[in-house]
C-alpha cells in the first residue's frame, strides 16, 4: 500500500508593518504595532481571523480575533497590536513570532510564521 500522506497548505505570513527587514526597534515603536493579514481570497463573510504574537521560545504573549463582514472581506486586515507585547518579549531577550489562523465553516488554516527580531 503506498503512503497516502497529504501537503497541508499554509496561508501566507502576516506582515508587521513597524518591522524593517525582519527588526522591530521597540524604543522607536509609537503604540500600537500594526499587524497585516494580507487579502485571503477564500475568506468568506462570518469567517474568523485570529492573529497571535508568541515568543521565541513558543509562549503566546498576546492574541486578538475578528470576524470578517462584507466591509472587511477582500481587504487586507490591520489590526493592533500593544507595544507592551513587544517590551516584555524584549526584556525577557526573546523574538516575535506572528501567525493567524482562518476559521471557516468549523475548518482551520494557518499562515506561515513572522519573525521578528527586537532591538531596543
């Protein structure tokens, strides 16, 4: 019997639109952050995004959801992200990573990974 095993498609990365070349500079960061989930063409109306940022080390700092309307969908979302959430990662010496999930009809999808490296 040959292996069945399929490919799980990610969705694209978020962007972090304070990050220049991959580095935050927290001290030069006015609050809040912008986190972008780009245009997902499948996304539907009632659907939900959800963007977490963890550390480096995998622990979940902070987390934000929004339900798409027919407002939203087919944009890019932008959505707020405290500068608090950047200082405790950086004090503690640890990076950010960003990633968002699509919740659609009881299905989850997950996008790639954003790292991001913190400077003071």
């Amino acid at each position: 019997m040959k292996d069945k095993s399929f490919a799980v498609t990610m969705l694209p990365a978020p962007s972090l639109k304070e990050a220049i070349n991959g580095v935050l500079y927290v001290h030069n960061l006015i609050d809040p952050a912008h986190g972008e989930v780009p245009v997902l063409r499948d996304a539907v109306p009632g659907d939900t995004i959800k963007l977490t940022v963890s550390n480096s080390d995998g622990f979940l700092e902070w987390d934000t959801k929004i339900v798409l309307t027919d407002i939203t969908i087919e944009k890019p979302i932008v959505l707020p992200i405290p500068k608090a959430t950047f200082e405790r990662m950086l004090n503690a010496g640890t990076n950010a990573v960003l990633q968002y999930s699509l919740e659609s009809a009881g299905n989850q999808k997950l996008s790639m990974h954003l790292s991001i490296e913190l400077k003071d």
